[in-house]
C-alpha cells in the first residue's frame, strides 16, 4: 500500500505556483474551443461513461474535445450526475452535436435496487466514489462501456479487447503507480497474492456484459466493502477484484499515470511519443491538465481533418 504524501506550506506554496504558472494554458484553451463542433462524424457503437458534478464540467469539455479530435468516431456519450441538476449539463453540452443522455446516480441506484441489487445500491449510497461501480455495472449490461474519470485526456483511441472472450463478459482497467488498495478487504478475501501483481487503477474501464452473471462472489464482496463508507479505494478494490478474475488491463505506456512530472518538463517526451493513446492526470488536474489540453487542440486536431477530407466531410 502506497503511503501518504506529506503536506507541508511549502509543498502549498509551489503547488498554487504552477497552478498560477499553468493558467494560461487553461486560459488559451478556452479562448480557442471551438464554438460548434461538426455534425457529420459517425457514431461508433461504444458507449462513454463519464461521471461528474458541477465542479467538473470544464474538464469533462476537455475530455470530450480531445476524443472528438483524436478518434475515428465519437462514441455515444452517458453522463451519471452527482445529483447536480441536468439543466447544468445540458447548458455545458450545447457544444456537443451527437447524442447523449444525462442521468443522476439516484435515478440508477432506483433501478438498481428495484432488481434486489441492495449491496450495490448501499455500497453507492455510503460511499461517493462507489457511484462509479453503481453507473457501470447497468450500462456494461447493456452495450460496450468505456468509463473514463474527467481527467484523462486523450491522444488516440484506445486499445480494447475482444467481445467475444470469457464467455460474455470482457472487463479491462488501467494501471497504477502503486497498489491504491482497500486492506481490510485484502486481508478479509485473503488476496494478499494482488500485492505481488501489478497494481490497477480504476480511471479508466471497460465492460461488456453482467458481472453479476460472471463472477459469483461479486454481491459478497460488495456487502464487505459497504461497510466502509469513508475509506478510499473501495471501489478501486471491487474493479481490481473484478479484473483479477475476469479480465486484463492497460498498460501504463498506453494510459499514463505517472507522479514524476508535476513541476518538470514543460514539454513532456510523451506529446511526440505516439504509442501512448491518455493520460491520467491524477495530481496534475490543476496544472498540466490544461497544457495537454491544449496541445490536442492544437496539434492533434490535424488528424480529424485529414480523416474527414478522406471520408469527403468538409
């Protein structure tokens, strides 16, 4: 288990300074977001789940730009809420031409629990970051889900796995610096070995099919991690259990995560490497959030041009 990172005032005092040194950027990328975006791409069968609440609807426009910029087709397009009314999603996504669909995590838990799935909806209701696992599951039951959290950019579509594998069910996650666990649920499961695995994040996620259906003691394990309503990491803990049994992961070449460049380079070796398709700003939020943010815009944006001269789309 990873260990805390110590807050002093000077660790405060640099980080309001590259807050203040990166605001240009958030600034630029503003300043140059295109009004309207095109209607004539395709929509792919894949479904983007995103989860947010009022504070993070700029970076969810972020996030939504550089998929719109990067991939061959813009997916279908879930939002779950954090109870902020719809109104203020449908005024942020007026920029949006494609459809979606915006829907609280209230609404879901409703239709949880009327299907008898009380630890799901428990789990949801203690804790906030269950909510996640709570939007998921339904919508994987559905069609192909890709969740992603409202900081992971994106460089290019990513890598997703075969529809047809584990009898039904596919389930992929992203990879962590360090194993960002729930122990009492290590310690209680007896699954110690994951410690020796490498280490899996939940920022960003693929599913297909019931989890339910697949994996028998999804509901048991859902009952003990309830019982936390305000530690971290649990429902990272159930996604990992989840892929431990059933599915795989990506790579961190392919989805950075990385704490090793909050205040250096100002251009990372990344922007020109051209096998990584996100980045995870787990810490950086705040400050190199908006510079890649920018860049995207700016010299990404050449590749949906040239697929849609290609495909005869002005």
């Amino acid at each position: 288990m990873a260990k805390k990172k110590k807050i002093t005032i000077i660790g405060i005092i640099v980080e309001k300074f590259y807050i203040g040194m990166c605001m240009p950027f958030k600034i630029l990328f503003k300043f140059l977001t295109p009004k309207e975006l095109s209607r004539e791409r395709e929509v792919s069968d894949l479904n983007l789940l995103l989860f947010s609440g009022a504070k993070g609807l700029k970076s969810l426009k972020a996030v939504l730009l550089s998929i719109y910029t990067t991939w061959e087709k813009v997916p279908y397009v879930t939002i779950v809420t954090d109870g902020t009314p719809n109104e203020y999603f449908e005024q942020a996504m007026k920029f949006w031409p494609y459809p979606y669909q915006v829907k609280s995590w209230k609404d879901v838990a409703a239709v949880q629990r009327a299907k008898g799935r009380h630890n799901l909806v428990e789990f949801a209701e203690q804790n906030v970051y269950a909510r996640k696992l709570l939007a998921m599951v339904p919508e994987a039951e559905n069609r192909p889900t890709l969740y992603c959290d409202t900081d992971v950019l994106w460089f290019g579509e990513p890598r997703l796995p075969a529809l047809s594998s584990k009898e039904g069910f596919v389930f992929r996650m992203s990879s962590d610096n360090a194993h960002y666990y729930h122990m009492p649920t290590i310690r209680y499961f007896g699954r110690q070995d994951m410690l020796e695995k490498g280490p899996l994040n939940s920022g960003v996620l693929y599913m297909y099919g019931s989890v339910y259906d697949h994996h028998p003691g999804f509901d048991e394990e859902l009952a003990f991690l309830k019982l936390f309503a305000e530690d971290n990491f649990p429902e990272q803990m159930a996604f990992a259990l989840i892929a431990d049994k059933l599915g795989d992961r990506w790579t961190r070449d392919e989805i950075i995560l990385t704490i090793e460049d909050l205040r250096w380079p100002l251009i990372p070796k990344y922007f020109f490497s051209g096998h990584h398709f996100a980045r995870h700003h787990v810490l950086t939020k705040k400050t190199w959030f908006w510079r890649d943010a920018l860049y995207i815009l700016l010299f990404k944006k050449n590749n949906a041009r040239r697929r849609a001269s290609v495909s005869g789309v002005v």
